[in-house]
C-alpha cells in the first residue's frame, strides 16, 4: 500500500480528560488526508471518554486498541510503547478491541482503521509514546500539587508516582480524578525517552496474547456464542457473477436441526441449531447454479491475455535516461519473463461472520482488519445509520490480508435480513478457498544491457496485472499506476543509470484480487532479485558482490554483508547443493537472506537453511522480529514452492490443503534471525520476510543446478 | 439420538444426529470453543482431541463412534503434567502467533509425549506433521516439545 507518513508531532491532536464513572482518558485524534471530510471533525471533536488510553481509580490501564491481533503481535508492542513512557508494567495494561472510529482510532499512514501494510507501529511509534508521556506527566504534577512539593522532586515507576526525598508514593489510580481536571500539556514541550533511556522497548517481553491461547480461552470471531444462536452453512455460486438456479429446501428442512433457507443473489444459506445440521442440510438442498458470463474463463486464458498485454507500453512509473537507446548500445542484453500465480490466503480461520439484524439495529461480530470500512458498507447495505452499525472486533485466526476484505460481512449480513436472531455464517475450507479474493497473477517482462565489464547501463521491467488499489481504494489509483503494483519494481536498491518501469493493468471478471502478507513487495523482490542475480551470472561474477557494486545505502549493505557473513557465503557445498542470496528495502525496514538449498535428483527441493538479517530501525520486541521473520518466511516459501490458484470452467480447482498445500512440520528449515542494531524509527515487519525469501530459493536453485526459476510455484520437473 | 459423551470427566448429552462430527458437538452443541475447525477432512489438526488418550480428529470423528470413552480437549490438557508442561513451554518460547491451530498443536504434542516421553525430531516430524501452522510457528512447536521433556 502507499505510505504517506504525516508527522505525527505536529499533526496530533491529542486531548485528555475525565473518563466516565471516573479516571484519566487519553484521546487522540489524526488527521486523515484520503479522508478530507473527517480530517475537520477530527481537529474539533469533542473529548470522547471512552477512547484509547483509560487509567481509572482502580489502577487499571486500559489500552484501547486500534490494530487487530492476528498473530504480528501488535498487541503486545503497542502495550510496550504505551507503557515505556506511562512507567507501568506491562502485566498493568489491559487491552481492548477498538470500536470502529477513522478519527479516534485512525492509522496516519493508512489514513483509516486499518491494520495493514505493515505498518501499525510506523503509524503509533510517536503518538502512542506521547500518550504515555503526557499521562505520566499529568499524574505527576497531580501528585506534586497534592504534596505540595515542586514536581520535579517527584517521579514515575510501576504505576505510582514517588516523592523522592520523602518516599511518599501514590498510585496512579489515587491520583487519576485529580490528573483529568489539569490542563493537558503542549506536545512541543513533552520530551521522549532517548532509546538509551528505554526499559521496556528493545526486551523480548512476553506478549500479552499468548496465554489464552494454549489453553482454548481466546475468543476468535468464529467462537462466538450468544443466546438463541443458529449457525449458518453457505454455498456460493462457484463461477463469479452466476446465481442460484434450484434449490430443494423442502429436502434441507427435513434434516434435523435445520431451521431455514436462505436464498440471496450468490448464494445459498442454510441455517441450523448447528454447523452440521446446517452442513447436512445444504447438501440436501442440492444446490443447481446458474453459472453468469464467466463460466468459460479459465488459468490459460487469464495468461494469454496478462501475456498479450505485457507486449503494450504501460503508464510509466520510472523512468530515467534512456532505456531503449542504451539498451541497443549494449555489449550483452537478457530478456526474461517472470510470472507470478494467483494465491489464496487460507488462514487457518475460516471466514465467518455473526450477525444480528433487527429493523432498527445491526450487531456484527467479526475478526477484522477493516472495522470502519465495514460499518461504513454495512451501513450501505441496509439503510441502517452508522451508529445502529456495531462492529464488535475480535482474535483473528489468520489475517495475511484477507481480512482487509469484508466480503464475507456483507454476506453475512444479506443472510441475517432473513433470520430472526442472531446467525452465525461459517464457511467450509472450500468455500473459504474457492471465494478468496486472490493475490494478482503478475506477468513480468524484463530488459537489461550490460556494458563490456558486464555492468548495467540498462533495465526496464513491464509489470502486467491486477489493480488492487482500484478496487481497494480508489485515490490512490492515479492516471492508471497502481503503486503496489510497482511497489520496489519502481525504487529498487539498485542504481542503474538507464531505467524504465511501466505497469499494464488487466482484469479478468471472473476473480477479484487483494493484498495478500507481502503486498508488491512479494511480487517485485522475487522479480527484481531474480532478475539482478541473472545479471550477475550474465557478468560472471559472484552474486554478492554484483550486488554490492550496485547499491549505495549504507543499512542495505548492512544486512547483505551480514547474511552473507552469518550464511558462510562462498564456503564450498556439496553437488547440487547452492546458496542464493536476496536484500530488499521494504515497508520501511531492509532485509536480506540467504537460502542454502538441496536439489535432489528427482528434482525436489530441500531447503535446509535460511539466515535472515534485518536492520528495521529501533526494535520494539526483538522476539516478535524473530518470530515474524520465521512465520513470514515460512508463508513466502509455502508460495514459492506449492503456491497456485488455478481456474477451470470459471471455478477455482483447489479446494483443501490437500492441493493447496501448506508447508508441515517435517519441511521446514532452520531460520536464523541476526538483527543490525539501529537508531532509526522502526520500520514495518510483519510482512517483509515474506519477499525476502521466494528469490534467495531460486536463487539457490540456480547456484546448485545452473537452472533459472522465473515461474512461481516452483516447478520441480525442470530440475531433474 | 441422544448421546451421553464424556468430555473432561463430565457427562454431557447431544440430541443430534448419530453421523454428526464430535467438533460440532464440542464446539456448537456444548460451547467447547477451545478445538478448532479448520479444514474439515481431517487434513490440518486444528480439532485434535484424545479419546481415551489417543489424538483423534474430532471433524471426522462419529458421535456415534465416541461410545463412553473418555474425551480430553484443550481446555482440560493443562489439568495433565504433560499438558502443563507444554503449555508452559509454549508460553516461554513464545510459539504462538495467531494461535488458531494451537490447540490442535498441543493437544497432537500431548499425545506423542504419551506415548514417547523423550521424542526425537523424527518422532515429532511424525507425530506433528499432521498438523497445519499458516503462521509457520513450526521451528517454535518443536523447540517447545523437547523443552517440555526437559
């Protein structure tokens, strides 16, 4: 997604107050530039109580969060930052799901509520310090005045302020009444701690999470229970834009446990006092389909026409000197086309949704990254004001992206206008597969020319695809580039002194396309290392150093010397064993891996080890980056290595993980994490490792076999 | 039909079909939540329960096949020394991400530490691989096993 940082110190609106039944609230409000009609409202709102950062009398804090969980760890790093600055302990912060408010709870650089891009601490890095900071800073001076003592004689620790001469000590929660009544502090005037100073931000602290999930208690959106509760199975048209053509309800009624039918526009809804009930009764019901327009469109086809329109000039996204020309003037030129497939997420969660409509009120309960955007379409869909619309947010089982859709609330939705009561709507694996919205096919087309010493004088790469941000979010589709498209296509590492990036766009009716964990970055670093690491064999030098004579900044040379230093790169292996190496600047963070890998003479792939080394600025929890960078890893890997959706007929083929085959335990490599230290703003993570690693695999492919990989999923009969 | 099953040491009834799933008993039925439904065909683990200590598969598993044989699920496992053990494991690695599928990871390591006190890597590979994890915290479970045996 685009990153439009707003500075955050000066464009903060940060209020606080009294809190309802008592206590001391921090708001804040951010200006939302994509968002102009907000942007007003937010400058002038009223003191909301209830918002964002609460400490009551109890001595309870109270984080209300604005980003989703699903397994980034979001929650615990945003608690670290609050708490770093407010002097808590991080067991002293209780945390709870934001309502949706674009205002209140809005992320700066997504310019909404929308836990995205990997870009939630990027977007609260600074705000949620000085909430801590101007708490803290606001107990204290109620603590002085009722000492009567200067407040500089006093300090913060552990949720108390101490008066440091007399050893007076009171808690937060004594002092809060008194805290909300003072004037809130300029925000020129709060000082942050230096990183030096930091006790809590930079330790591998226990996330906050975890431990209702290993014993079952975590509510996921698909663990809802409320009273008079009916569970919903579904069946969608399985060729997009087709209808439900017979449907035998009277067959779905008489299973035991079935309650109703619901016939909507693309769908088919049985609901049941449970799944199985409802499951059993949709089959009965027999579903016939009418199929629409689509139903002849298949993988083949969708291929032609990306390939067709990868030969057309597309809106250029860079351009600099003269590609063409310098092209022609090349001692060698190589020409390559790289194609990336369609991709489901398949988180381990499968959609659902609970709602329950009523003519005057609409109560969603759901897991999702989106919660304003869905209120905003619920609102739409029904005719309800925004205000009778609540979204109740939960544990996401698996986001990746596929929650930044709300596809499968709207269905929700349309199915409980029929059914008195609340419903839950669960999707099997299949429906859950079958009506993803799909990461883009892409269809690469690129040019270099090298010089006599096999330096390149020059690069273009066509990207041909899908427009996310079309669909997504509009205003930043401009004069026909899609930046995601492009995304590192259009600013790589890489200094070439002739360069040409253009993007094509092409849409199949038949499928809808969405960010997927890695958005363009997924695509064009496997693209873009692909394709400089042809350069570089082209050249007849090592991959590395090619590399390192290309780049000028100093945190990508970090990481890339530092894998290859961890990695033991040029350290003899045996036949058919290789090393490939990747470095990539993404959402704000720079990365590098080096894959060690074993092709076996049946062509399989084993890849036995991965060393990643990362510089994403000040680190808040170092174990979540690990963590993140073996999970991230593993998903980019599932992809490169089984990773497709294909089309037949209009209908998605696979269906379980038996054909869309995640990695299992007896797979997976060793992942290494090697962190560079560094004082600048964090940058985004929770997706770059998902780029990093499809290139250094194939790139160790051809380090051990000679054969080049330009296709993903990885197609092993080429490397018998 | 009416079933008696008995789940965590207590006896509960499910009116409901004799081809129906123990998940959507545990999970619809009874408002057990803590075992997850993920693929449906026993293809990821994520509804792993032990009936009469063995791992089954709850999504493909009969009521009617259950008969009075004891069920375990994950919100009783930590009431075992092993189930403490790993859960205690799990939370000092930090093996968990989204955590949808860990209960099924627990309940399946649970079962191998049964039968196989000290496993090796080869005896995780096969007791775990059955086991689906998108957020890839595969490295983690396996630490988490072996330390829980230490």
């Amino acid at each position: 997604m685009s990153e439009r940082p707003v500075s955050l110190d000066r464009r903060t609106f940060l209020k606080a107050g009294a809190a309802v039944g008592g206590g001391l609230v921090i708001n804040f409000a951010l200006p939302l530039a994509l968002r102009p009609a907000l942007a007003q409202p937010a400058t002038s709102s009223a003191f909301a109580p209830n918002a964002f950062v609460r400490i009551d009398p109890q001595n309870v804090v109270t984080l209300v969060m604005p980003m989703v969980e699903m397994g980034q760890g979001i929650y615990t790093a945003m608690a670290m930052l609050l708490a770093e600055e407010l002097e808590v302990g991080l067991d002293q912060v209780r945390l709870e799901h934001a309502p949706p408010d674009d205002v209140l709870y809005g992320n700066s650089i997504l310019h909404g509520q929308t836990t995205g891009d990997s870009a939630s601490i990027r977007a609260f890095w600074v705000p949620l310090r000085q909430a801590g900071a101007v708490a803290r800073i606001l107990l204290i001076q109620a603590a002085a005045k009722q000492w009567g003592v200067d407040r500089n004689t006093c300090r913060a620790e552990h949720g108390a302020v101490v008066h440091t001469a007399s050893s007076r000590r009171l808690a937060y929660g004594d002092l809060v009444n008194a805290a909300a009544a003072l004037p809130v502090p300029s925000l020129d005037g709060v000082l942050l701690k230096r990183p030096e100073e930091f006790s809590l931000i930079g330790t591998p602290a226990k996330r906050l999470d975890t431990p209702a999930k290993v014993d079952g208690r975590t509510e996921f959106g698909i663990d809802v229970r409320l009273p008079g509760l009916k569970v919903a199975a579904i069946a969608i048209s399985p060729v997009r834009g087709g209808k439900p053509r017979s449907v035998n309800e009277a067959a779905a009624r008489a299973v035991k446990g079935v309650r109703q039918v619901v016939t909507i526009d693309e769908a088919v809804a049985v609901v049941a006092d449970h799944l199985w009930a409802a499951k059993k009764g949709l089959k009965a019901a027999a579903v016939e389909w009418d199929d629409g327009p689509n139903a002849s469109v298949d993988s083949a086809g969708i291929i032609r026409q990306l390939e067709e329109a990868s030969m057309q000039p597309g809106v250029v996204a860079r351009n600099e000197g003269d590609a063409e020309k310098a092209l022609a003037g090349a001692a060698q030129r190589l020409d390559a086309v790289y194609q990336l497939p369609l991709l489901a997420h398949a988180a381990m969660e499968p959609m659902n949704c609970t709602v329950h409509y009523t003519k005057d009120a609409c109560d969603v309960w759901v897991g999702t990254q989106v919660p304003t955007r869905t209120q905003d379409s619920v609102a739409d869909l029904t005719g309800l004001p925004k205000n009778a619309i609540k979204i109740h947010n939960h544990f996401i089982g698996g986001g990746f992206g596929r929650r930044l859709e709300h596809d499968g609330t709207l269905l929700a939705v349309k199915i409980a206008r029929h059914v008195i009561g609340p419903v839950k709507v669960v999707w099997s694996r299949e429906e859950d597969i079958q009506h993803d919205l799909y990461r883009p096919y892409y269809y690469d087309r690129l040019s270099a020319g090298l010089d006599a010493s096999g330096a390149p004088v020059a690069w273009t790469h066509r990207v041909a695809g899908s427009s996310i941000f079309a669909r997504w979010m509009p205003p930043v589709f401009q004069n026909g580039l899609d930046p995601d498209a492009v995304q590192v296509a259009a600013d790589p590492l890489y200094t070439f002194p002739n360069m040409h990036v253009d993007y094509v766009r092409v849409e199949s009716p038949a499928i809808q396309t969405a960010f997927w964990r890695g958005i363009g970055a997924t695509h064009n670093v496997f693209v873009v290392e692909s394709f400089i690491d042809e350069l570089a064999h082209a050249a007849q030098k090592d991959p590395l150093m090619y590399r390192k004579a290309l780049m000028a900044d100093p945190r990508a040379l970090g990481v890339l010397n530092l894998a290859a230093e961890k990695a033991g790169w040029g350290k003899p292996l045996p036949a058919r064993w290789g090393r490939g190496i990747s470095v990539q600047l993404a959402f704000g963070s720079y990365l590098s891996q080096v894959a060690e890998v074993e092709v076996m003479s049946d062509g399989s792939i084993r890849v036995h080890r991965i060393v990643c080394t990362a510089d994403c600025g000040i680190v808040i929890n170092p174990d979540t980056i690990a963590a993140q960078v073996e999970g991230g890893t593993l998903f980019g890997l599932t992809a490169a290595l089984y990773g497709a959706i294909t089309l037949k007929n209009g209908r998605v083929a696979q269906g379980n993980f038996h054909d869309y085959r995640p990695m299992r335990m007896n797979e997976v490599p060793v992942i290494e994490t090697h962190l560079v230290k560094s004082a600048e703003s964090p940058g985004g993570f929770g997706e770059a490792p998902t780029a990093a690693v499809a290139p250094a695999v194939t790139n160790a492919i051809f380090a051990a076999t000679g054969t080049r990989i330009r296709t993903l999923p990885i197609d092993t009969r080429l490397l018998k | 039909m009416a079933f008696t099953i008995k789940v965590n040491g207590t006896a509960h009834k499910a009116d409901v079909d004799a081809d129906t799933p123990l998940l959507w008993v545990l999970r619809d039925v009874l408002g057990m939540t803590g075992t997850k439904f993920g693929c449906g065909v026993a293809l990821c683990g994520a509804c792993t329960v032990h009936i009469d200590g063995v791992p089954a598969r709850s999504c493909v598993t009969r009521i009617d096949a259950v008969g009075d044989k004891p069920i375990t699920t994950i919100e009783a496992i930590g009431q075992t020394p092993t189930g403490k053990a790993l859960q205690k494991a799990w939370l000092e690695l930090e093996v968990v991400q989204c955590g949808y599928c860990q209960s099924g990871q627990i309940m399946s390591a649970a079962a191998l530490l049964a039968g196989t006190p000290k496993p090796s890597d080869a005896d995780i590979d096969a007791a775990m691989t059955g086991n689906v994890c998108r957020c890839g915290t595969y490295q983690r479970i396996r630490a988490a096993i072996h330390r829980a045996t230490a």
